[in-house]
C-alpha cells in the first residue's frame, strides 16, 4: 500500500503538506483525495505547501498544474506555497511555467492571498 498526502481542513481552505518523495501512485491518490475533499467540504482553496520538495522534475511539475486545475473546475482557487529558488530555477529550466498556478512565498502569505480572493468574490470580510 502507497503512502498518502494528507489533506487538512483549515475553515474554507484544504492544505496539503507534500513531505514525501513524489511518485506515480501518490500523486494519482492525492488529486483522488482532494477532489474528494473539496466537494466533500465545500472549500473555496486549496494550499499545496512543497516546502520539503528539494528538487522537482517534469512529472512534479505537470502534477502541480494538473491538481491546481482539477480544483478550479471544482470552485477551489490554488496557491503553491514554499517554493524553493533551486524548484523555481528547474521549472522554468524544463519549460514549465505553471501557467494558471499561483505562487506565494509561505504558507502565510498563501491564505492571505486566498483569503483576498474571497473577500472580492463574495463581498465580505
């Protein structure tokens, strides 16, 4: 049996803490999960921390921006936080941008960004 990224609940926003080494399976479980968690829960975000990752490659990349649109087509906007400047350097090195995906330096500054963008869609604080 594969390991499994957990999906925490933290009011309208998912968080996923990506702390082990990506393979196949894993991510296929993980965008599973979440897209289970999102209609599940109703939630409005969703955070991919990848603080741990180290060093990422085209299939990490493609996983990125697959889960990140998988969740806009459930309502759920997605911030990738703690990207590491080596992880940044390699994407755009492999050619992957991550258009769509959007980006904060930390988890903090991640759900501020969410918290923002439902403030403007809903009207309210």
């Amino acid at each position: 049996m594969s390991e499994r990224v957990p999906v925490l609940k933290l009011g309208q926003v998912l968080l996923v803490s990506i702390q082990v080494d990506l393979e196949d399976q894993i991510v296929l479980d993980l965008q599973d999960d979440l897209a289970e968690r999102i209609v599940s829960t109703g939630a409005t975000g969703v955070v991919i921390d990848i603080t741990a990752l180290e060093i990422v490659d085209s299939f990490v990349g493609r996983m990125l921006a697959n889960t990140a649109a998988i969740s806009r087509m459930l309502d759920a906007e997605t911030v990738v936080v703690g990207m590491r400047p080596a992880v940044a350097i390699t994407l755009v090195e492999l050619g992957l941008s991550l258009g769509g995906v959007r980006t904060a330096l930390t988890l903090e500054k991640g759900l501020a960004l969410l918290e923002r963008d439902r403030t403007v869609r809903t009207g309210r604080p």
